[in-house]
C-alpha cells in the first residue's frame, strides 16, 4: 500500500478493506457471472501488480504484452506472460525500449481501438499496437490531466462509450468522435471515476454492467441505474481508487471459447 504509485498523496489504503473489495471483484466474476477466472499470485516486490490490465492487451486470439510507462513496472509483464502462453494465445511482445504503453490508456471499442497518449503512454506504443491488431483502426487521443484514458472513460454497452463530465473527458470525447467513421452513443456520468465500468456480453446472462458503488458515487449511480436493459452490479473500489486503480485496471477480459 506504501509503494504503490500514486499521482497525487492522499489518505492511507486500508489494506484489509482493499482485500476485502478486491475478493468481492473476483467473487462476482467468478460466482455471481460464472465466469472462468485465472488469478496471479501476488508479488509483493511489485506494488503495483494488481492493476493486470497495463500489462496486456488481448483481442481474439492474440495478446500484446505492453512496455509498461512506468520502469517500476517493467517486471510485471513475466507473470502475465506465463499465464497468457498457457493459454495458447498469440503473444507479442513490446520490446522497442522507445516504446511506453500501459493497458489503461487502450479503449477497445469492439469496431476500432482509441490510445491515450499520456504520462504513461507514448506515439511508439501507441504504433506497435496498430502493427499487432492491424484489422482494427486505431486511433490516439491526448490525455493531459488523467493518469490513463480509461481514468474517465470506458464502454458500457456495444456501442456505448460511458464518460466523464470534466472538461478533460469531454475534450477526449470530442476528439474519439472526430476520429471516428462510427457513431457512438454516449453516457455522461458526473463524476470521472464512475465512468470506468466493466461491460460484459454473457450469452446467459445477456449485458452486464459493473459500475461504482453508489455510496461512493451517488449521483452516478443514478445513471447507470436508466441502463434497463443492463444487468447492474455495484462495485465498491474506494481503496484501490486511492492508488488510481479502477475497475477495468484489476482484470484482462479474455473471450475464449476452450475451457481455460
């Protein structure tokens, strides 16, 4: 919790609370969702390895191992290696030391890919990322007061892209648009945070939407609560928050048909 990175000091994690919101996670993945889930021993050499989603962007069947912006977090990248090989996935490997890219800064929109060009993440990461999934555009997009693109957006549904109402998110919400040859649908949510939510489509359980809390984000909550056709969970993440984590930062969503 010390070592962590965070951008700006803050209050203390509670550590057995951030255990405790991070096993509900898991439990609604795995329990609630029926989800396979394939959880990494921790290392407590590395602080930040929590958040498996810098480390890798996978769409299909290939997986692109990223060179994480921050050096601290360079190692992360061995263990999801191991886990994503024994998956038969087709691995690349980010090995350009000019290149930076972390997986939070990579909006998957199911038609193209939108890349935050942050603290994080730079053109070079931006370019072996078009050169791995070369049947998708993709697009980049500044990031100025944001750790990661996805520290305000994310998708909420098949072509509804969930953001926040800074001036910040708007601005990267006008330029993705520009970019764009497709028409998004949008959901404002007032708090930035809240806009980073895990969308699912289930064959079973149809879409599924897991968002913020609403003791932590009222107002937002209420937003997502106009989403009928969802399937809503609420998620408390208030500790991991603290150190800028999100709900999209704790996983890897992998659509994979074989048993894992």
């Amino acid at each position: 919790c010390r070592q962590a990175l965070r951008s700006a000091a803050g209050p203390e994690v509670d550590f057995a609370r951030a255990e405790r919101e991070h096993q509900l996670y898991v439990g609604v993945l795995r329990g609630k969702l029926g989800l396979q889930v394939l959880e990494l021993p921790a290392d407590e050499s590395l602080p930040d390895c929590v958040f498996v989603e810098d480390v890798a962007v996978v769409c299909e069947e290939t997986a692109l191992l990223t060179r994480p912006g921050a050096p601290s977090r360079r190692k992360e990248v061995e263990a999801m290696k191991r886990v994503l090989e024994s998956l038969n996935l087709n691995i690349v490997e980010m090995v350009d030391e000019n290149a930076t890219l972390d997986g939070g800064d990579v909006l998957f929109t199911g038609r193209e890919f939108f890349v935050g060009l942050s603290r994080r993440t730079n053109q070079r990461g931006a370019e072996i990322l078009a050169d791995t999934f070369k049947d998708y555009a993709v697009s980049t997009v500044p990031v100025h007061d944001s750790l990661h693109l996805k520290s305000f957006c994310s998708m909420a549904g098949p072509n509804l892209i969930a953001i926040g109402s800074s001036e910040a998110a708007q601005k990267a919400l006008k330029t993705m648009q520009q970019m764009s040859d497709h028409r998004y649908d949008k959901l404002t949510v007032p708090d930035d945070a809240a806009a980073n939510c895990i969308y699912l489509n289930i064959p079973s359980k149809g879409h599924v939407l897991l968002h913020r809390a609403p003791e932590e984000y009222p107002e937002s909550a209420k937003v997502f609560e106009k989403l009928k056709d969802h399937m809503l969970i609420p998620i408390a993440n208030t500790e991991l928050e603290k150190v800028d984590g999100a709900l999209t930062c704790c996983s890897v969503l992998i659509n994979k048909a074989s048993e894992l």
